[in-house]
C-alpha cells in the first residue's frame, strides 16, 4: 500500500522546516562518535574510577576496548507500582550481558512522580518539569564516556518523554527502551468512575471510594487505563525503539525473556559490530509521524501533544500542533480502551492489541514502513506479538481479525473515520480536545463562563449552589509559566457528575487533564496562556463561551470593540505552601508555550550563535490567521 498522501504532504513539511536543525542535531552526534569505545580515550585514572566496584569478570572486560558496555538509567521507586517491578532488573540485565561477553552498569537512576499521587495536591505544579529534570539526569548519567549503548527503565507519564529527551542528548549511542507491562485487571475502571461520581455528590463514603480506588490500583505494573503511561508504550514501539510486548505483565516468564531480549539487542547495536544503530538516526521524522499516528488511531493521551513535540526538538526536528491536527483528520479511531472505552489495556491486548492496530495502519498507508528500528525487519516487525514455548521467546503475527472489535476495530470498519485529537482555534487562542472521549452530543457547547484561577473553588461554587445549570468552567493561570501546568483531573469526577445530571458542562484551561480523563468536552493547552496574557485572561464572568469540537473552534462570544479594549486579569490564586515550587522558579520564568513542548531546558542543536534553539525561518504557519497573528510573539518567546 502507498503511503497516504497527508502523511506525505506532513512528513515533508516537518522535514522541509527542520532541515536546518536536523542538519545540525546529526552534525553534532555524528561528531560525538569517534573510532572505539568512549572509554578508550579515556585517562587510566578516569577508566579506574569506572570500573573500581565492578566483579572481576566485568574489570577485566572494562580494562580493554573491545567489550560492549551498557550503561542502565532506570527510573525504579517502590512508591510508583509501574516503576517497582524494576528494583531487579539492572542486576538481570548485568547477568545477562555477561553471559553474552559484554559488561553493563546502572549508568544513574532518574526521579520518577506519580501523578496519580498528586492530582489535587501542590506536588502536581513540579510533575511537568520533572521531565526536563529526567532527561538532565539521563544526561548526567551517559556523560561518564563508559558506555557503548544504553537500556532506559521507565513506563510512566513525564518518565518516558523525559528518558528519551535525555537518550537523544546523546543519539550517537544505541538505546532500547525496556517496559515492565501493566498491572492484571482490578475493577472496571468505570465502576471506579461511577463510584468517584458518587463522592462527589456526597452519594458514596471515602470508605466506599478508597475501596474501589484500591481495588483498580492493586498491583505491580502501570494503571491499567490508557492513560500517558500506555500510551508512552504505543508511540515507543511505533517508533521501532521498544520490542514488541509493551502490555505482558510483571513478574510473569513473557516479561522477563523480553527484557532479555532488550539487552541482547542493545548489545547487538553498538558501534562495535556490524549493525551500528544509533538512536538520533532512528528517531527521524518518519518515526515521529508514525508516533503521532498511533496517537490519534488508539485515542492516546493529550499530553503526547506537548511531549512529543519536545522529544521532536530534542532530534532536531520540528512538529506542531497543525501537524498533529492534519494527521488527526486522516488516521482513523481503530481502538476504544479507557477512557475512550470500557476496555482495560490487557483487554486491549487480547483482542489484538499493538500488533493488530499498527497491521491496520500499515496496510492503510497511514504509517512509514520504511523507517529504520532496533530491529533489522523495519516497523513490520511491530506486527507480531511475543510468545513463550518451552522457554524460548518468539513472535508470531498478531491476530487477523478483531477479538472483541467493542475495543479494536480494522481500518476498513473504524469506530471513527477521524482520530482522537481536535485543534481549536478562535480569539481565545489555539488549544486541543480530546474528541476519542466525548460522546458527540457532547461535543458542542454555548454557555456562560464561570472563571476560577484556582479549581478548588469550582468545587466550593458547587457546594454553595452557586453554579449555573449550563456553563464553561474556566481554569486560567495553569499553564507552564504561571505554575507548572498541573493536571486537573480532579475536576472531572465533579463535571462528570453534573453532565450525568443532564446539565451541559465543559472545562477551557491553559492548563492540562489527566490522560486518563474523558467524557466532558474540554479545552486543555490553551495557548497563549493567561500568564503570558493570553485572551483566556480577559475572559469575565458570564461571558458566553462557544466550543465546537467538530468544527475545530473556540470563541469567547463578546462584542470585538468590548473584547479588544478589555485588558487582562491578574491572577487571584495563592498557594501559602512551597514543597520544592521555590526550586522551580527559573523552570516557571524560562519555559516554553505548550504548543512548543513546554520546554524549560535547552534542547536540541544551538542557534548559529550559541543562543537558544530556534524555529528554522522556513516554518510555515499555514492559512491559519489566528496562528500567524501569535506566531512573532510565541517564537521569539522561546
């Protein structure tokens, strides 16, 4: 099948407004790489540092050039459980890499939050920049010229983007992402929705609540919705960087051959052999197409539009929001897992999963086949599943046809011809919806804003009455500058109750929800954002909000004379408490506008001058008004 001609047209487009940048990112790790191992210019006292704690064995190897060596980052804690199951992988992968004759080493750990743990609480304002600090660690910890290759240890939310960000810092190395899979079932997930709904109503007791909370969280692995965490499983594999299996569970015989398999193909890509693959030369703009593809065929997570834009960057590539919104009106909705469906992603992953998915995208023309992966078979081999027989690790095709098409459906026969993700524009600014999760009835909406700038108080306005019957919840000063740009996922149980109730309700936010979040239409990633002076922060009480999913717009309906003379509120919001926001503060001042990846680091090649990274001149803003109108501001802003 010939490729789509959108994704064409997409592709050439990034790679025509990257070609500066791309250039330079290549120019750079092609420089990084030198004849040998990193560790044979380094000083004998440098090398004695590096190899002082190791056995005997792996010494021996160290003290000369020939050995690979990988270097582990890993995101462990036993406070996450989809992070837990990887306290004993470093010592699996060290094992195993020595039965192979090569040496590998815990290279740094990395933070890794959760924000499960944080929804509501101030903690949420650092759970954006933890990224940027993750991939300052990864960059921390390949900096020791010790490694030939590198395996990175992480599944969740900012943990992935973050690792990936850090791995192509240093893209002259070979890196193979290792998943340690989601959790077994708990409750359906919308029993423990039906049950947050109740709280909130003051229907259900926290008992009640924290039962069916701990219940759904219950185990090992990643949260079994298709939140940002799966969906960083996804967009890795459409990507060729991560085997096939992201969704086989911890602790099981499946999950530990793969992570075998992982370190035997790290090793078997590193500039000592003959297969030299090195990760700044895999991760190209067809690989971020097929990324962002996936994205919207599997109604993945909104916080993809902000990561992937960043993990762009940091390869020297360009990607936008219209890109995405292009690509999101051609590629068709193939799965509905929660909170698109009622499916978990083991459900997912047994009536076709992955495989069936990318099969259906790739016979469609809607992904690049011809993109270079860790595997020698190109993304094809991205079309089978992994298998276990008598302890030997093998991959079969995935399944022909559809074992439950309520979750997976082929292309022929989508649950949408359009995919999960919407831009918006209007005079409030460009921001993004997630349409996979919103019934459409519910996807327009005219009503009065009732403007809070902090969500807590939408929650104060509903227990004094004081809430309209039909209205816009507007959440402004949460985005990156103002604070961080926290989730709000705990305003979902309260405007999903009310929609329940029969009142039309919708959220516009410069903020961001939870990519678990769904069922009430919403405008997250408003930009420009209210701390910039953005036009969210003109908005006034009972001004009258129309958001239209389907038509892609979003408009404050007020009089143009009135609306261009009003000036910007300020800010009301106060938090009393630090918890580390004081160690933020230069994030919050330097950061990027979302739809430039939220970025408070420097990524991606320098300008000529040695300033910050800029847009290549040749960036195309399209026939887009409202775009070209922010467009000086946004770009000079970053």
């Amino acid at each position: 099948m010939s490729l789509h001609p959108v994704l064409h047209d997409v592709t050439e487009r990034i790679r025509r407004r990257s070609r500066a940048s791309r250039a330079a990112y290549l120019a750079g790790i092609d420089a990084m790489r030198e004849a040998g191992p990193s560790r044979s210019r380094l000083s004998c006292g440098n090398l004695a540092h590096g190899f002082a704690a190791c056995e005997p064995t792996d010494k021996s190897r160290l003290r000369g050039d020939a050995t690979p060596n990988l270097g582990i980052v890993t995101a462990y804690n036993d406070m996450l459980s989809a992070h837990q199951p990887y306290e004993p992988y470093p010592a699996l992968i060290r094992a195993h890499a020595r039965t192979l004759g090569a040496t590998a080493q815990v290279a740094g750990g990395v933070p890794a939050m959760c924000d499960g743990v944080t929804q509501g609480r101030a903690g949420m304002e650092l759970s954006l920049f933890s990224r940027d600090v993750i991939a300052q660690a990864t960059a921390i910890g390949l900096s020791h010229d010790m490694f030939d290759g590198a395996v990175h240890l992480g599944i969740c939310d900012k943990i992935v983007p973050g690792l990936l960000i850090g791995a192509l810092a240093f893209g002259h190395l070979p890196s193979v992402f290792i998943p340690a899979g989601p959790m077994t079932p708990g409750i359906p997930n919308r029993k423990k929705a039906e049950v947050r709904e109740r709280y909130a109503a003051g229907e259900a007791t926290r008992e009640e609540l924290l039962e069916a909370e701990a219940a759904s969280y219950h185990a090992p692995g990643t949260c079994t919705f298709y939140g940002t965490a799966n969906s960083n499983q996804v967009l890795l594999e459409a990507m060729g960087v991560q085997l096939p299996g992201s969704f086989v569970n911890p602790g099981t015989g499946l999950r530990e051959a793969l992570t075998l398999a992982a370190t035997e193909r790290a090793l078997a890509i590193t500039a000592l052999g003959e297969d030299y693959r090195p990760l700044g030369r895999l991760v190209d703009e067809r690989a971020i197409v097929n990324a962002i593809v996936a994205l919207m065929a599997t109604g993945g997570s909104t916080n993809h539009t902000i990561h992937w834009i960043a993990v762009a960057r940091a390869a020297g590539i360009v990607l936008t929001w219209d890109d995405m919104d292009r690509l999101s009106q051609v590629v068709p909705l193939l799965a509905r897992v929660y909170p698109n469906g009622e499916a978990d992603v083991n459900r997912f992953q047994a009536a076709g999963g992955i495989g069936f998915v990318f099969r259906e995208l790739l016979d469609a023309g809607l992904m690049h086949d011809d993109i270079e992966t860790i595997l020698p078979g190109g993304i094809r081999e991205w079309t089978r599943e992994p298998t276990l027989a008598g302890g030997a690790l093998g991959f079969a095709p995935a399944p022909a046809t559809s074992g439950d098409d309520a979750v997976v459906r082929p292309s022929s026969a989508p649950f949408e011809a359009q995919g999960g993700l919407r831009l918006l524009r209007g005079n409030l600014g460009r921001a993004l919806i997630k349409l996979s999760a919103v019934k459409p009835e519910y996807r327009t909406i005219e009503a009065p804003a009732v403007v809070v700038d902090d969500p807590r108080a939408l929650n104060r306005l509903h227990a004094q009455g004081l809430l309209p019957r039909d209205f816009v919840a507007v959440v402004r000063y949460q985005g990156p500058r103002a604070n961080g740009m926290p989730e709000l996922h705990s305003l979902a149980p309260l405007l999903g109750m009310l929609q329940n109730q029969g009142r039309r309700v919708a959220l516009v936010t410069d903020g961001r929800l939870s990519g678990a979040s769904g069922k009430i239409p919403a405008a997250i990633h408003l930009t420009p954002e209210a701390a910039r002076g953005g036009p969210i922060a003109k908005l006034r009480e009972g001004d009258i909000v129309r958001l239209d999913g389907e038509a892609g717009t979003l408009e404050a309906l007020v009089d143009p004379a009135e609306w261009a003379a009003r000036e910007p509120a300020p800010s009301t919001a106060h938090c009393a408490w630090d918890i580390g926001r004081n160690l933020f503060a230069f994030s919050r001042a330097m950061v990027t506008p979302a739809d430039q990846g939220a970025l408070s680091i420097s990524c991606g090649p320098p300008a000529r001058d040695g300033g910050p990274w800029e847009y290549d001149q040749e960036y195309e803003l399209g026939d887009d008004p409202q775009a070209a109108a922010l467009a000086p501001h946004e770009f000079r802003d970053a």
